[in-house]
C-alpha cells in the first residue's frame, strides 16, 4: 500500500539551491467581479451620459409615445415620446449621487455622534461622562425605533420634497447605523493595552486619539458604507415614487416609475426598465460591500 498522502514527508530543496515560497494570489469571485463592472459602467453613466445617449431626456414627441423598444429607442419611449434609455441613463446621476450623499451624510454624522460617546468615558472623567454616552445612546435608541424609510419620510415631511432635502432625509436615517458601530468599536478600543502603553509612554491625549484610537475604530465603516450605497439609492427610488424627492421631468429613477406605473399594462418597458437598474444597483454595492466585509473578517471563500 502506498503512503497517505498526509503522512508523506514535505519535498525539500537541494542543497546550495534557494527556497522558492510561492503565495496564492486570491481572485475575487465572478459575482464579485460582475458587480464591480456594474459600479464602473455606473460611473461612467454618472460621469459621462453624452457617451451613451445624444437625446436630450426633458423632451420628446409626443406623436411617438409609448412605442416599444427598438432599433431607434432601444428601451422604447415613454407617454410623452421620451425616449426611456436617454432617461435612465440621465437618471443614474441623480440616483446614484443623491445616494451617496445620503451615506456620506450619515456617515460624518454617525461618526462624529459614535465617537463623541465611546470617548466620553475616557476624556470625561466621572458623571458628566456617563451623562453623554447615556444621552447619545438613549437618542440613537428612538432613531432606531423608527424603520429608516419611515423616518425618511417624516423628515421629508418637515424639509418639502426636492434632490437635497431627500438625500438629507435619508442620512439623518442612517446615522444609528454607524453611530452604534463606531460607538461600541471606540468603547473597545480606548479600553485596549497599546492604547494605555502609548499614553504610559507620554504620548498626548489627541495623539493617542489620532494615531491609535481613530484608525482602529473607523476600520468597519468603509465596509458598513459600501453596502449602505444601495440600500441610499433603493430609499431614493422609493421616496420619488411616493413623491417625496425629485419632482418630474427629472429623470430619477422612481420618478420613472411613478410616470410609468399608469400604463405599465399596456406599456411594461416604461416601468422595467428603471427597476432593472434599480435592482442591479442595489445588488452590485451589496455584493461588493459583502466581499469587502469578507475580507476584513479574514474569511473570504
């Protein structure tokens, strides 16, 4: 019988010859590599629309509404003869850059509040420390009382509908999210031994603060905002349906399904369209903001 595998002793190098260590290089996953294809021609839509459409999506013929999809308007033309791919291309500038100022808005937001309560233990001594991280935590607890669309809305209700007061809505919603995370991430840390070694060893408190609690703190924010991206955009897309963000003509995706929702029978391509690329959005920063998260934890398959 031959010797199992497992039990065979390693090959070694011949003597006065060099030990050749090769490292496995790690290749994303196809869908990992799909999604960030549809985040590059998302950016390129964003950045660039002139590559993809010369139609102007304000305006169009009305003699040519609703007409399917064709060499001529590959995703048809709406009711009022606009031709629907210049629109969903034109659209992706405000869907996605309203949902990433919605996630930047939370983020800066969430940080400065989870930072402000993780330290307050440690730069505050006694009760007036206890006093901040209580009332930080005990805000955070009624935001997070309320599901995050739902107090989109309220604060849309306060602010009107329109482009920035929508992407302000929506940040404002968001800001538990991160505020709890880096909350409890800077409450561990500050605890930590390197941070009392630094501060043993005469560093300053803001040194230490920027040099050893801050990098450390912060590591699962990129993370938490790449996935955020589109979950912002999906939350953008449902407050215009309901009216409440961008009004038409613009081109945002809800608003296209808003207009096309009347003659979605008789007219489907007005509808799916917009919720294709809806859809694919939210599952490419989704994807990628999962890998990213894999990768982190160190247990990427």
């Amino acid at each position: 019988m031959s010797v199992p595998t497992l039990l065979r002793r390693p090959r070694l190098a011949p003597a006065g010859e060099p030990v050749v260590v090769r490292s496995r290089r790690r290749v994303p996953p196809a869908a990992v590599l799909a999604a960030a294809a549809v985040v590059a021609f998302l950016a390129l839509l964003v950045i660039a629309p002139g590559l993809f459409t010369r139609l102007d999506p304000f305006t169009g013929d009305p003699a040519a509404g609703l007409r399917p999809p064709s060499a001529e308007h590959p995703f048809g033309t709406d009711r009022l003869g606009r031709d629907v791919w210049t629109r969903v291309v034109h659209g992706a500038r405000y869907s996605v850059l309203i949902g990433l100022a919605a996630t930047a808005i939370a983020v800066v937001a969430g940080t400065v509040v989870g930072v402000a309560a993780g330290l307050s233990g440690a730069f505050l001594q006694g009760r007036a420390g206890r006093v901040l991280d209580e009332g930080l935590t005990r805000l955070l607890d009624v935001l997070s009382s309320f599901p995050a669309i739902l107090l989109a809305m309220l604060v849309v209700t306060f602010t009107g509908p329109g482009v920035w007061n929508v992407a302000v809505a929506i940040g404002i919603a968001g800001i538990p999210l991160y505020a709890r995370v880096v909350r409890s991430q800077t409450f561990v840390v500050t605890r930590a031994d390197y941070v009392a070694h630094a501060a043993v060893h005469g560093r300053g408190r803001w040194a230490v603060l920027r040099e050893h609690v801050l990098p450390n703190a912060l590591t699962a924010v990129p993370v938490l905002a790449a996935i955020d991206i589109g979950t912002s955009v999906l939350a953008v897309s449902g407050l215009s349906f309901l009216g409440l963000g961008p009004q038409p003509p613009i081109p945002e995706w809800g608003v296209m399904l808003a207009e096309a929702r009347d003659v979605l029978r008789v007219a489907w391509w007005a509808g799916v369209f917009p919720g294709v690329f809806i859809t694919g959005t939210v599952i490419a920063f989704t994807v990628l903001g999962r890998w990213l998260q894999a990768r982190t934890d160190g247990r990427e398959s």
